[in-house]
C-alpha cells in the first residue's frame, strides 16, 4: 500500500514540474511577454534629483546584456558610470559630479531581456532632472560609412549647442547615443534650442575628436529640434501570413529623425618608415606611412650606391622598391646604408632623419648556389636518360629564361587589352618580335597595335623600373573588333631584363565575342553639383566590373554582359578619378557616394535606359539591402512563437496581457 502511494505521488510531482516548463511545446505556452518596470528610485521623470544611484526594478528575473557598450548615458560621463544586473533589478551609480539644472538620460537601448526565455523589452530610456524641467526633445537618423554607406554599429552621435567648429576638437559632447546595428541614432532628453550632429569612433573616450585615427563625421547643419502629433498605422497579424487588424495609434513625433552622418577617417598624413625588406636578393624596400615627393637618400656603408639603383615607386609614393643594377651587390647578402628621409617629428613637423640599416637577403648567396648546382645536376641526368635512350638532348644548359607573365581572357571583352608583366626591370623590349595578328577568312593577318609603358617615374634623376606593358589594337577607339579571333605571338627574346635573361617564345590565342552577347547600360544623373561623377557597375556581390567619368551626369556602359547589376556613384570633387575622404579641421566632407536604390538587369540586345535623381533617396534606404554587409540582428527581435504554435493546433492564440 504505501508502495503505491509513494509512486502515486512521484506521477503527481512530475506531472507538475512537466506543466510548469513555460516554453516547451508540451508544457503549455511560451513566455513572450517582456520586462516590466514596476517602480524606480527616484522616479522616471524625476526633477530636482540629487542622488547620483538610480535602482529599477522589473515584474520579473532580467538579464543585462553588456551594459559598458550598449547603455548610454547623457549628458556623457568622464569616468565609467557602475551598472549592475542582478535579479529583478538594475542599479546604475552616476560617478561624475550632477550638473546643476539638467536633464539626464540613461538609455538602455535593447540590453535588457527577460531572464528565461530572452524576450527584448525594446528600447528603454530612464530619465530624471537635476533642476525643475524634464527636456523631452529628441533627434534620430543614421551613420553610414562615407565611401561604402555601409551602417556603422556601435558609433557615439553626439550634440552641441557651441555651434564653433572648434566644440568638436576642444569639449565633451553635450548629449550622445549610439548607433545600433541599423545605424540608427536616437538622442533623447534635448532641450529646445541650436545644435550641431557629430559622430565619432571615441577611441580614448573623451568624447571629442582628439586623435586622427578616430572615425568621424559632421554637418554643417544647425538643427532645430521639434515635435508634433501625428498617427501611425500599427499592423495586427492572426499568424504569420495573414493581417488580423490595422489600427491607428496617436504619437509625438520628434524632429528631425532623417539626419544623415557620413562617416570617414582622415588620411594619416605623418610620415614614418613602417619597415624595410629584402624578399628578394635583387631587390629592396622601403614602406612608408605616407608618401613625399622627396626621395630617400642612400648611402652605403659597405658598397657604393652611385648608379646602383634603378627606381620603381608606389603611385602614392609610399612604397619604393630598389633594385640593384649590379649582379655583385645582388650577390652581396648583406647591403649596409645610411638612409636619410623625411619624419614627422612630435610638432608635425617633416624633418630629416637618417637611420644605419642593414638589409639581409632572405635566401643567402650560398643557398642559392646550392640550389642552382642541384638544378644543374637534375639536368645533366635528364640530359644522359635521354642520350641513353636515342632522344634528342642538349650538350650545354640553356640560361634561366625571363619568365614574362601575358594576362588576357580567351574571350576579350570589345574594351579589354592585354597586360605583359616582367618579374625584374626590364632593359629592353623588341616590338619587331611582338605580333598581333586578326583572322581573316582562313587566314591570320598582321594587325597594328599599340604597345603602352605602365611605369610610374617617381623621380626625373632615376631610372624608373619599366615591368608593366599594356597592348591593345591601334584601331578606331582602341577596341577590338567584336566577333574576331586574334593571335599573339612573342619570339624569344622581345623581352631583355636588366640582369640578360631573355623572354622563351610563346603564343596565345583569344576571340572576341561579337555585339549580340553584349548589351549597353545608361543612366541620366540629375547632377547635384558642379564636380563630375565617376559610375560604377557592381557585379551581385557589390565587385566593381566597369567604371565611365561624365561631366555632364550621363553614365554609358558598353559591352556589358547579360546579368543583374547595381550602380554606385561617386561626385569626383578634385577632379582625381578616385574616392577621396575628408578633412576636418579643412572643413572637407569626404566625397559623396550614392547607390542606385534597387538591382536591375540587363540582357543581351536589349538597351537598358533609366533616369535618377541620387538626392530622392531616403535616409534609411542609402544602400540596397543585398549589398549591406551589416544586417540587423534579429537575436534581439521578439518573436511570437504561440501564434505558431496555435495555428499548428488549430486554434486562436490569445496574447498575454498585464
């Protein structure tokens, strides 16, 4: 008898603890209602303050997720305010000072969740005022980043009512949020008045621009907060394809909420030597921070630097590459000098600095001479295998050949050419042994082209180091011929480098489709200012694949392929073909960038024409969203999983209220 009772009672007491599991399927419904405030000390919308600790309690066990990056407190505190979890409470211990007749905020934005099932309560602000008024005013908008307007996550948005540009570089902002994974900024509990936006990456959390490395981003523009009445239309959904309701809910509405920040660093402009290498034995480096028109000068310590050099140069100036004339020096493994260039000192100053380096090659002489006797000695075997066996077979050893590099597609595009890319400096290069020829009829025909030095001369009193030619066919506008096959053909010994080896002999083949597997793209810009734009295609995965400069705001791509695209335009203020950011203390804004708001495609034959006008985008639709790299992060999302779960049991699930 007591045998069964006792088992009677372990069926009951699981039965209850299996009822008692909010949240599993066969434990009754999920718990989706969210943190409540039921009390706070002092009071939300408190004035006359005086306390510096602020406790606030829930209806239920919370959790604070990394309270240092996501709580916000303003007006900003210069040592780390203490915020604490723990239970059904939250404790927040101001350390700075009250500033008299203020209104403070502690946003808490999505960190807090209900301890078991992770329900978000939202976005929650508490605020209180160390004077007689609360200021409710708030502004919003978005930070994207000024080159790629990709949302920044996490970046400070602050104002000021010092309307001089020197605020921003001399004090603490005002009142500030943060940006969330949208980008988005709300910044609460303003006062009536004339402000400044600023975003900022506050690296050393002074909470004004102080270092060059630090993100930033400004607007001329005063704002003027203000607010008021208007509906929104709230949808209700039965379940998660069908609207049960559309209702319409009375609000504030704060202005502005569509400020725009784009966001850039400022070019790093002190100039130091990062570090120096001997990768290869013929050839040494030097990288810089930055680039200067003055070149290094070399002295050397243990060998004479006089015409020693021939020069190949970054087009910023900020690498350069010497490589040695004379194979005695390449032979040398170790090259000491005395390197004299232009420093930043700690005023900003350029001045000279000279530093005593020593430049080892990376494979020693005597391991090279090795590994060349083990090549001579794998020939000769090579050469006796094939002598034994009645194959032809060389007497001599024939010298490393210049391995020249010919980059071309077997299918050309119309507008494309050929690049041919020597590994060392070249001493010469024979066009009477280079042949491009076309197809006609049966037969291949010599065909004229053009035969372009991609060097970049760095500096008059050098030799520059010529590796890089471009070829493409001396034709009407430089193009190949569509639906034409061509042939290159290289004698041995177009190409001499600077050392004597000589290019082998090679031949490559390629076609060009013809105008029917092409289209062509053309946007008409409405211009927004006087600078040119530079448009540029962008492969489905946000690669540029053709890029057209216009004065005038018509954008024309020819010989597109078929296939989905997006445009992304920039306005080229200095004229210079490429993205350049700002500067602040010039009062510069990095050049603006827009994207086309959607994908659009293109077939073969069928001309695609739209017209845009980049200033009717909206300011939270600046990028289309198959190209934001940042999505939004949904762990934080409530999701209603009972209206789920009813529809699957055949019912209509009931929300739970408080």
């Amino acid at each position: 008898m007591r045998k069964s009772i006792f088992i009677l009672l372990t069926l009951s007491i699981l039965l209850l603890t299996g009822c008692a599991r909010m949240g599993q399927p066969d434990g009754g419904w999920y718990d989706d209602t969210p943190p409540h405030v039921v009390a706070s000390n002092p009071e939300d919308l408190s004035t006359n303050v005086r306390s510096r600790k602020i406790t606030i309690l829930f209806d239920e066990y919370i959790k604070l997720d990394n309270p240092t990056e996501k709580v916000v407190i303003s007006p900003p505190q210069l040592e780390a305010p203490e915020i604490k979890g723990a239970g059904n409470r939250i404790t927040v211990e101001i350390k700075d000072s009250l500033i008299p007749n203020t209104t403070y905020t502690v946003d808490f934005s999505d960190a807090i969740s209900d301890n078991n099932e992770g329900n978000p309560m939202g976005n929650y602000t508490y605020s209180f005022s160390t004077g007689d008024v609360i200021d409710t005013l708030e502004v919003a908008g978005y930070v994207v980043d000024a080159e790629t307007l990709e949302p920044i996550k996490g970046i400070l948005v602050g104002l000021y009512d010092n309307l001089s540009d020197t605020a921003f570089t001399t004090l603490p902002m005002l009142r500030v949020a943060r940006t969330n994974e949208e980008g988005r900024f709300i910044v609460k509990g303003v006062a009536p008045g004339s402000y400044r936006a600023y975003a900022l990456q506050d690296v050393d959390a002074n909470y004004y621009f102080s270092q060059k490395s630090e993100q930033l981003a400004f607007s001329p523009e005063v704002i003027v907060p203000s607010c008021k009445p208007d509906v929104r239309q709230d949808t209700i959904w039965r379940d998660s394809l069908h609207i049960d309701n559309i209702t319409q809910t009375g609000y504030t509405h704060f202005l502005p909420d569509d400020i725009v920040l784009r966001a850039f660093t400022e070019p790093l402009t002190d100039r130091f030597l990062v570090k120096n290498e001997r990768s290869i034995p013929e050839r040494l480096s030097f990288f810089f921070s930055y680039g200067s028109s003055e070149l290094p000068k070399i002295q050397g310590l243990n060998f004479d630097e006089r015409d020693a050099f021939i020069l190949e140069s970054s087009e910023k100036g900020d690498t350069l590459n010497y490589w040695l004339r004379d194979t005695l020096l390449v032979n040398q493994d170790t090259l000491r000098m005395a390197f004299s260039y232009l420093f930043t000192d700690s005023t900003g100053m350029l001045v000279s600095h000279t530093d005593t380096l020593e430049l080892l090659a990376k494979t020693s002489y005597e391991k090279r001479q090795k590994e060349k006797a083990k090549e001579y000695e794998k020939w000769v075997k090579a050469q006796e295998k094939a002598r034994k066996k009645g194959n032809d077979y060389q007497e001599e050893m024939p010298p490393a050949p210049l391995e020249i590099k010919i980059d071309l597609k077997s299918d050309m595009q119309p507008d494309g050419f050929i690049t041919i890319t020597s590994p060392t400096p070249l001493l010469s290069v024979d066009t009477t042994k280079i042949h491009l020829s076309t197809k006609v009829d049966t037969l291949f025909q010599p065909k004229d082209y053009i035969l372009a030095d991609w060097t970049i001369v760095a500096d008059t009193a050098m030799e520059a180091a010529r590796r890089t030619y471009v070829l493409r066919p001396d034709s009407a506008g430089n193009l190949w011929t569509t639906g034409k096959q061509y042939s290159l053909e290289l004698d041995s010994a177009a190409f001499i480098d600077i050392y004597g080896k000589a290019s082998l002999a090679t031949k490559k083949s390629l076609s060009v489709k013809p105008d029917e597997d092409f289209t062509t793209i053309t946007f008409h810009v409405t211009k927004i200012d006087e600078a040119p734009y530079v448009g540029q295609l962008l492969d489905k995965s946000g690669k540029p694949v053709k890029e057209v400069l216009s004065s005038t705001g018509d954008l024309t791509f020819t010989y597109v392929r078929p296939g989905e695209y997006f445009l992304r335009l920039f306005s080229d203020a200095n004229g210079n073909g490429i993205w350049d950011t700002g500067d602040y203390a010039e009062g510069l804004q990095a050049e603006m960038v827009y994207f086309y708001p959607e994908m659009f495609e293109c077939k073969a034959r069928w001309p695609f024409e739209a017209n845009w006008n980049p200033s009717n985008v909206r300011a939270d639709n600046l990028k289309p969203s198959e190209l934001t790299k940042q999505k939004k992060d949904n762990k934080k999302r409530k999701m209603n999983r009972n209206i789920e779960r009813a529809r699957k049991m055949g019912i209509t699930y009931i929300p739970q209220t408080q």
